[in-house]
C-alpha cells in the first residue's frame, strides 16, 4: 500500500485509515442507520446486491439461449420444475459464498491462496480467467445476436460492451458499480415479457410441475443435456464473483440474514426469468422448430418474431442484450478481484483506478481482449459460445470442494462455520453438482474421440 | 480526518459530506476490526489439514490433471 493513499488515524491504537476504508465506512454507516431506526425496507434496499448480480449474472445470453433451445427442443415437460430445483441448488452454494465474505471480510481467491496454498490459489486464478474470457466472448456473441435483430453489427456490440464496462468502474465506489449493474439486470425480466407476449397455454405450464414428459432420445444426450444445464447454473465466476463483492460491500456477520434474502431473492428472480425464456422458446415447438436450427441464438429472435410477433422477437433480443451486457459486468468484475487478490494488489471498487490499478486494469483488459476476438473475422464465435461450458467443467468440482473446506474451517469461521444439518445438504449437492460437471467435461470427451455417439 | 482529505477526487468528499460522515470516530466505528485494509492486508495463517482434507486434495489434483487433458482436447476439437 502506497502511502499516498493512507492517513494515520489520530485515535491510538486505530489502524490506518484509506480512502476505500473512509468509503466502505460510510455505506456502512447508511446501514447502521437504517438498522438503528428499525427502516426495515431501507436496510433491505442496502444490503441486497451481490446475490441478485450473481444469480441473474448466471442468466446471461448463453444460458437463455440454452433455456429456450431446452423449450423449442422438448418442449416445458420436466424442465419447468427442474430449474427452480437448480435455483434451489445454487443458492445453497452461493449463500456459502456470501457468508466466507461476510465473515473473512476476503475474497474466495486469496482465502484458497493463503489457507491452502499458492498451487489452488493460482490454479484457480489462472483456470478462471481462462474461462471466464471464453464466456465473455460468449456474451459478446449474445449482445451481437441481439443486436443483429434490429439490423446492427459486431462493433456496435463491442462498443456498447465495453461503454458499459467503463462507465460503471468509473465511479471509484462500489456502491456506484453494484447499482448500475442491478438497474440493468432489472432487465432480465424481458424474458418473462416474451413468455407472456407468446400467450403460452397456462394450463399446459401448470400440468409440467409433475416433471413430465421426460426429455426423449438416447441416454447419451439426456446426460448431456442435464448435466450442461446443472453444471451452468452454479458456475466457478458466481462462487468467486458473490463472496469478493461481499467482501467489498462491507457485509459483516450482522448482514447474513438480509444476504440470504438477497441471494433467495436473486435465485427466485432467475429461475423465473429462465423459465420464461423456456416458455418463449418451447412456443417454436409447436411450430416444428422453425428457422432455429443450429442455435447458438442466431436465429431464436427472428424465429420468435415469425411465429409470435415483431414484438416478441424484438423483446426476445433485447434480453439477449441484457443478458450478455450484465454477464460481462459481473464475469469481468470477478477475474478482476480474484487477479487482485493473487497478486496481493488492492482489489475494490472503492479505491481509486490510481490506488487499484491491477484491479481496474483486469477489470477493462479481459473485457477488451474479448471484444476484439469477436471482430477477428472468420473467428469460430459459434463454437466458442456452444463450448464455453464445457472449459468450466475442470474448475467447478474444484471451486466446489474448496469452497465447503472454506466454510467448515472454524479458524475462519467460528461461529458461522457450517452447521451439521447445512453440511449434509451442502455435501450432496455440492457432490451432485460436481459430479454432473465432471461427468459433462468427461463425456464430451469420450464424444470427441468417438468412443461413444453422440 | 474527513474522507476527502483520502480521496483523491472530489466525488467522494460531496457524497460523503451531505450525510454527515467526516470524522475519524464516526469512520471507524461503522467498520469492524478486521474489515479495514489494513486488517485484510494481512494473510491468514496456513489451515492445518488432518488427513481427511489431505487426501481431498489429492484427489482434487489427480482429477484436475486427468479432466484437463480432456477438456481442452474437447474445446480445441470443437472449435473446427
């Protein structure tokens, strides 16, 4: 730390004080207001934010691409049931998250590097910028599908993307970041809009809670297909991204109920909206799958309007947009705390770009070096964005396994290590949710190498 | 000390000043001990692992060396 950016407090014994302490001290102190004077509403409206990013960072355009396609394929049988019960898992996993940054007032990356070591810490660093770059180039995609609908091309994409990066880590505040970021991740629910502009049939929404019909075809696919869907919904860049945003919020113990509420909140909104874009896409069912084919959302907003209406295809595309303008957001905010806490540099929105620059330089770098992959012409951006998952597929187990580790350690912890009954809960569904990753990165291997059909 | 004399553009002062936020006390009594840079700055002590959490290591390891080869097979294939 630079002694620029430190002032020695004059109270004895007080540690010094830096610009992001003095800002992180004064959200804190909103919070205490409101706690103080019983506004119940105001300190909900204060505390919520990393979970609902998370989450509905999660629904970013690859996976309401996924969603739909879930739709247009096999229609709402069993899928309308099964996300929520993916919902329910990820918050499981991401309230872990939020309460080792309530806690440990650290980041996942530098809390693995210092208790377990630089080998995990590292690893999991470098594992997840290298991924985390694929989907950004995957979200890119998304913005520019959406926009191809009203007839625009890849630099207004890149443009509006990397508009949308600067423009939020200008602000020098977290606070700043994380409002602007909820305000357009508000629009997410456009996918919830071209469920209700396709006027599903109710009836046939409510007879699919019973999981049926089960998705058909070879057992090969179906493993495919569950365990891409399971394994995108509790992803690496979320477990990094909740706990370090926490951690810069300022949440302290205090704070963990009105974080579980927000990341319940966040894992509600997401499933809901996911479901829409399941129930926008499984309209295309009962027209053949017209004009779809292929996927990777290239012809999902133009469908739609053939089908549906100009409006819900332009809808359909604007959340597109949404979608991948939030992920990049949020993905990019996430390789920039895990690179600041490797490298032991001051990683908050609440310092300065002068006092952070490794911070804020990741932040903007990872989202430039995606944008110019997407205009390198004759790049395999289809098959860049169809295979991102499947890069994820190391790290996730490993996130998984280290994050339970995290939340049993009671040298951190105490109090709030996990409790017996939340341990077993977490253990299988940290299993199932790891083995259903592993079990996809696996088998579209034996996929690859043919020796087993697809 | 006020927060605009750490903040190196005004901004921050402004938003500070019109709640009422200025004085050191009233900083630091917002934050917990452990939550200034200062604080977290500081590395935590290596865990002590018993052998259970040793030997989830390990398999952590040998799983990321097998699944990796695969992987990045799988993702350099399919991008032709």
């Amino acid at each position: 730390m630079s002694t620029s950016e430190q002032a020695v407090s004059p109270l004895l014994g007080a540690p010094p004080l830096t610009r992001e302490d003095a800002v992180r001290s004064f959200d804190r102190s909103r919070v205490h207001h409101a706690r103080r004077h019983d506004r119940r509403w105001r300190l909900l409206w204060l505390l919520v934010g990393p979970g609902i990013l998370a989450m509905l960072g999660e629904n970013d355009g690859p996976s309401m691409i996924a969603y739909a396609s879930d739709g247009a394929q096999y229609g709402l049988g069993f899928f309308v049931p099964f996300i929520p019960v993916l919902f329910a898992m990820a918050f499981v996993c991401q309230e872990m998250s939020m309460r080792i940054g309530a806690v440990t007032h650290r980041g996942y990356g530098e809390l693995v590097l210092q208790r377990y070591g630089k080998l995990w810490g590292w690893f999991g660093a470098i594992d997840l910028t290298l991924t985390n770059v694929i989907t950004l180039v995957a979200e890119f995609v998304a913005i520019r599908v959406g926009l191809a609908y009203f007839h625009l091309g890849a630099g207004v994409a890149v443009l509006l993307g990397l508009t949308l990066v600067l423009f939020t880590v200008s602000g020098g505040r977290y606070w700043r970041w994380e409002r602007i970021v909820l305000g357009l991740a508000v629009f997410n629910g456009l996918f919830l809009a071209a469920a209700i502009l396709v006027k599903p049939d109710v009836g046939a929404v409510v007879g699919s809670l019973d999981f049926s019909p089960f998705p058909g075809g070879s057992f090969n696919t179906l493993l495919l297909l569950l365990a891409s869907t399971i394994g995108a919904t509790v992803t690496p860049w979320m477990i990094f991204f909740q706990q370090s945003a926490s951690a810069d919020k300022g949440m302290t113990p205090s704070d963990l109920r009105h974080g579980r509420y927000d990341t319940a909140v966040g894992a509600v909104l997401a499933a809901i909206f996911g479901i829409g874009a399941l129930i926008a896409g499984a309209t295309l069912l009962s027209h053949g799958g017209a004009g779809i084919e292929g996927f990777a959302g290239a012809g999902f907003p133009g469908a739609l309007a053939h089908v549906s209406g100009g409006a819900t295809g332009a809808v359909f595309a604007l959340g597109l947009i949404e979608a991948g303008a939030v992920a990049i957001l949020t993905i990019s905010a996430s390789i920039a705390y895990a690179a600041g806490e490797c490298v032991g540099a001051s990683h908050s929105f609440n310092n300065s770009p002068r006092n952070a620059g490794v911070f804020y330089a990741v932040n903007v770098g990872v989202a430039l070096l995606a944008a110019m992959v997407i205009l390198i012409p004759g790049a395999p951006l289809l098959s860049i964005a169809l295979n991102a998952n499947v890069l994820a597929t190391v790290l996730l187990p490993v996130s998984l396994v280290l994050m339970l580790m995290l939340a049993n350690d009671r040298g951190l912890m105490g109090a709030y290590a996990n409790k017996r009954s939340t341990n077993v809960i977490a253990v299988v569904i940290v299993a199932f949710v790891g083995l259903c990753g592993a079990a996809y990165g696996i088998d579209s291997f034996l996929q690859t190498i043919h020796v087993i059909g697809s | 000390m006020r927060p605009a004399e750490l903040d190196h553009g005004p901004g921050e002062a402004q938003v500070a000043d019109e709640h009422g936020i200025q004085a050191d006390d009233e900083l630091i009594m917002h934050l917990e001990p452990d939550q200034f840079v200062a604080a977290t700055a500081e590395p935590v002590p290596r865990a002590p692992l018993g052998p259970r959490a040793k030997a989830v290591l390990w398999s952590l390891r040998i799983f990321v060396v097998l699944v990796s080869v695969m992987v990045v097979y799988t993702f350099v294939d399919r991008l032709h």
